[in-house]
C-alpha cells in the first residue's frame, strides 16, 4: 500500500530560501512525493498583518488593500517589520506557483498561539501580575481573524498543520505562567476545543484542510489533547510522531496511531538526525523506517510527513550529511514497502553523483555492497552512544555538559520510562547496571574504530570527491562517538562512586577507569581544539565536537568527586557510619 500524502518539510530558515525550496521541490519530483510544508512557528503571522487589530469590523481585497488602511499603525507599532508580509506573500505565490506546475501540494505548519507583539501592546488585559493569560477571549477572536485574512490572500495552499499541546509556542495552555483565577479554573481540553474550532472555522470555510499534531512533552498532555483530537470534526487530520513525545528511534510506537476516532491519520518521520547525531555521526535508518512504516500501514496510516531539518540548527539540513539515505529511504519505502535495501542505496548513490557515469553494472553492485557495509550498521554505534540502555543521554545529540544534566535529560526531559515502564531502573548506578552501561559505550566505540578497515576498500565506481568525503566523515564519526565513550563511562562511573557506597572489589577498577575517563575528557578536548584548526568542514561539525562542552564536564565531574571525598573525610573524622 502506498500512502496517499507523502511530505517533504522544511523547519528551519530554509523555508525562506527560494534555491533552498527549490532544492526540495526538485528531490519531491524525482522521488514520487506528494507535498512540501513549510514550518516555521511564526509563518501565518509573518505573512498576515494584524489588520483585526489596527481595522477591527472592516473587509479588504488583498493585504495591499490592507496596508492601505493600516500603513500608518504598522509604522507605528511594527516599523521593522511592517513590510515583511507583503515581500514574504509575493514569494510564497512564487513558490505555490511552481509547485503546482509540477503537482506538488503546498502546506504551512506552525504552532500556536502566536502573534505579533502589537497585539499584546493593545490588549493589556493579557497581561495579569506580569504574565501573559492564555484564557483572556481575545487570542480566540484574533486567531479567527488571522486565518481569515491568511486565506484571503492565499487560495491554493492545500492547509494548516498545527501543534497546540507543545511549550514551543510563544503561548499556550500547556506552557503558560499565569496564575490567575480563569487559568485555575480553565481545563486545558477546555483551551485546546476553543482554539481548535477557532482556527477549523476559517480553515473550513477556504476549503482548506486542517491538520492537528499531537507532539507533547509528557504523556499528561498527550492525554488532555487526544481527548480534543478525537472530538473534532471528521475532516481534520491526526498528525502523530511515530514514537511518542519526540523522534527518539528507541522508544517504542506512538500508542495513539490507530486510536484517533473517525479522523485521517499521518504519521511523522525526522531524517536529520536531531537525536541520533545531526548525521555528524551518520545513522542510516532503513530497517527501522521499514518497521515504523509497516506498523503505521497496519494501522491504517494514509499519510508521511519528513522533516529534514531542524528550526534550532540553522544552516544544517539531513541535505548536507550521508543521512540523506533516510530520506530517499522512506520517500520509496512509503511507496513500496517491499523496495530492497540496496535499491534505496543505489538510488542514493545515483541521485546524489556519488558514482562515475561510466561505471559498470557489477563496479555499482559493489559499491552499493560497500556502502551498507560502511554504514548500513551505522544506527547500532548511534544506539550504543547516544543512548544509554536506550535512554536519551545526549542534548539533541550534543554532549551533555553535566552529571545532572544528564540524568535530566534520560530521566525528565526525554524519559524513556514514561512510556516503558520496564526502563523505570534503566540509568541506575548498582554494580551490574554500571558494567552494562561500560560496555555499551566501549562496544560503540569498537563498532565505529572498524569502519576504518572498511573505509580502505575504496569502490571502484566511486568518484575521487564522493570517497574523499566519506573517509573525512568516517574519520569526524570515530571522533565524535569517542566523546561520547569518555563522556558516557565518566558518568556513570562518577554516580556510581557518589551514591553508592557498598563495599564492592569494583570499586578500585570504577577509580582507575574513572581517571582514565577523566584525563581523556582533556585529551579529546584538545585534539577537538587542534581539529577545528586544521579542517575546514561545516560549522555543525564543530558544534558536535564540543570541546568546550567536554571542558565543562571535566569540570564538573571533578567538582562532585572533590566534594564527596571530602565529605567522606569527614565522616571518618567524626566516626559517622551515614
């Protein structure tokens, strides 16, 4: 079966590149997909003016007709930007335009509430004790209005998807400080039906689709927003992460694919790697976008939606890294299920002229052999690393910078045992737990030091710029997953030293390993230093081998240590046995 709506979505500052979407719209020609979304959280009102403010009651032609009215108000309120929804609207006219030359849909996805400053500035009644209300009537009233106007500019985007229920909003139920006697008394479903039919009514009325994400941080709010999700009408779409709460490859399936009432489903993918390594450390995804592509199609799945790239990353897109084989990955696998691995390879190393134009049937076939040898495993280093007995142990797949930071991270910000409750004792600190968590970090470790051997077999129908740059990559990768090993091994051994302090034959080894761990968070902090002035690859590269990052965790780790040994001095000072 193939799913009906197959989309490629832009995040990042992209959307506001014309050779960027260009780019896209050409991948989504070549590879049978079906629809570009621009996502931005701001984009409805970066291209609407706020004219139910400025010109409350009255009607207009077109945003001309709007800033007509209301020039003189925008200048007021919003000099710097009182020209930016007339230039963005004329570009994003020219985008539709050459989508539908080719039979691409055009969507915008944002999250809401949002809005211009100027609307709070004229509504002081949103602001109560300091802090901005989410239950004041008026954000419904303007939320109506700016649809209106968005569809009165544009006919032919095919819709709006939307995420209420996440704090990434500038306001919202979920994320709100307000203490006020309507919020303590407001359910959040109450909030989420409010703005939801807000936003359907106009949506309905231009004939448009609107398509409702259920992306949370905790399962609380999955709950609260499902409840709304299910109560709307038929014709909304469900958008749902394939795993629940954020695109982590080791939890388990979102639960609330096939249990979303009456309503169209998709199911979301991420290709760039937010956190399995920017593609800094390559991941190549196929078996796990087969599976997650499998369970939503028996669950009666009729949409995909791929991002690939990632708003807090700008300049960095799944484009510029070997993980590109994701997207071609589920772009032909939500076509055809049954698509070979090494035709998805193939077509990779085709599409993006990694092959000389005159290499033979057989130097392809082995070079497509070389390819998923060298990274077709390259998830199960990510998994070993990254994570930690499948815990989320990285920041959006940076170093974490502390030992609490990151247990906030595995255990709060990213938990894992909110949905698994097997994984409730997971980053615990006991002996057994530590040499498992040991010896997931050094078999990461193992896995990417081989890759070297593989890398020495250069395919001969590789061209000379497409095998220069995967050896550079190879060699960033086994970098990138050492951090991750000191890192890893340092803090486990660290809390394991602390807190637990059973007498044990292990612990002489955890202080000589720990030492170790410790004095190469310095070494690798240099040799990153060195690294940065003697290559010269993206700026990403950099940021994903932080040596300042490893700096402040040595520091860190060595704080706690001096502050537990002191401690226990002065226990034995004391005769204390606490």
């Amino acid at each position: 079966m193939s799913f009906d709506f197959r989309g490629l979505e832009l995040n990042s500052h992209y959307v506001w590149n014309f050779d960027w979407v260009r780019k896209s719209l050409a991948f989504i020609k070549d590879n049978n997909m079906t629809a570009l979304v621009l996502h931005r959280n701001e984009i409805i009102d970066q291209l609407v003016y706020p004219a139910g403010v400025f010109a409350k009651g009255q009607r207009f032609e077109n945003i001309f007709d709007r800033y007509r009215v209301i020039h003189r108000d925008l200048y007021k309120y919003v000099a710097r930007g009182r020209s930016t929804p007339m230039q963005l609207s004329d570009y994003l006219r020219r985008v539709i335009e050459l989508a539908d030359r080719q039979g691409t849909q055009v969507w915008l996805e944002n999250k809401e509430l949002w809005f211009h400053d100027s609307i709070v500035e004229l509504n002081p009644q949103v602001f109560k004790n300091g802090r901005l209300c989410p239950n004041e009537p008026v954000w419904m009233e303007f939320i109506e209005q700016k649809y209106k106007d968005l569809f009165n500019n544009f006919d032919n985007i095919a819709g709006i998807i939307t995420a209420p229920a996440t704090r990434e909003s500038r306001l919202s139920i979920s994320g709100h400080r307000c203490t006020c006697d309507l919020c303590a008394s407001t359910p959040p479903e109450d909030w989420y039906r409010r703005l939801l039919n807000a936003m359907y009514r106009p949506i309905k009325a231009a004939g448009k689709t609107l398509v409702v994400r259920d992306f949370v941080f905790d399962r609380q709010t999955q709950t609260e927003i499902a409840t709304v999700m299910e109560e709307l009408p038929e014709d909304v779409i469900i958008c749902l992460k394939n795993t629940p709460h954020d695109y982590y490859p080791t939890f388990p399936d979102n639960a609330r694919i096939g249990n979303v009432g009456p309503h169209r489903q998709w199911v979301e993918f991420e290709v760039m790697a937010q956190y399995y390594g920017w593609g800094i450390g390559p991941s190549h995804m196929v078996d796990d976008t087969r599976y997650r592509l499998g369970y939503a199609r028996s669950h009666c799945v009729e949409g995909v939606l791929v991002r690939t790239d990632w708003e807090a990353l700008e300049a960095h897109s799944v484009f510029h890294t070997p993980n590109l084989l994701n997207l071609y990955a589920v772009a032909e696998l939500a076509v055809a299920e049954d698509t070979a691995k090494e035709t998805i390879y193939r077509d990779w190393l085709v599409g993006e002229q990694y092959l000389k134009p005159d290499a033979t049937g057989s130097e392809i076939d082995a070079a497509v052999a070389w390819s998923i040898e060298l990274l077709g495993d390259s998830w199960e280093i990510i998994r070993r690393a990254l994570y930690t007995n499948d815990c989320v142990f990285s920041d959006s797949s940076t170093y974490p910078v502390s030992l609490a930071h990151a247990w906030w991270l595995a255990e709060e910000k990213n938990s894992l045992r909110d949905w698994d409750p097997a994984k409730e004792h997971a980053m615990d600190a006991d002996e057994p737990n530590v040499r498992r968590i040991l010896e997931e970090k050094e078999e990461a470790l193992r896995r990417v030091d081989a890759l070297e051997d593989v890398v020495k077999r250069r395919p001969t129908a590789m061209t000379d710029a497409a095998y220069q740059d995967l050896v550079e990559r190879i060699d960033v990768f086994r970098r990138y997953i050492r951090g991750f090993r000191e890192i890893g091994q340092a803090c486990i051994l660290t809390k394991y030293l602390t807190e637990n302090e059973e007498p044990s034959g292990f612990r002489a080894e955890a202080r000589r390993l720990l030492q170790e761990r410790l004095d190469g968070l310095l070494e690798l902090a240099a040799d990153f230093r060195q690294y940065r002035h003697t290559t010269d690859f993206r700026h990403t590269t950099y940021t994903a081998l932080g040596s300042e990052r490893l700096e402040v965790l040595h520091a860190d780790l060595s704080r706690i240590l001096a502050l537990n040994a002191s401690r226990l001095e002065n226990q034995a000072g004391t005769g204390s046995t606490a």
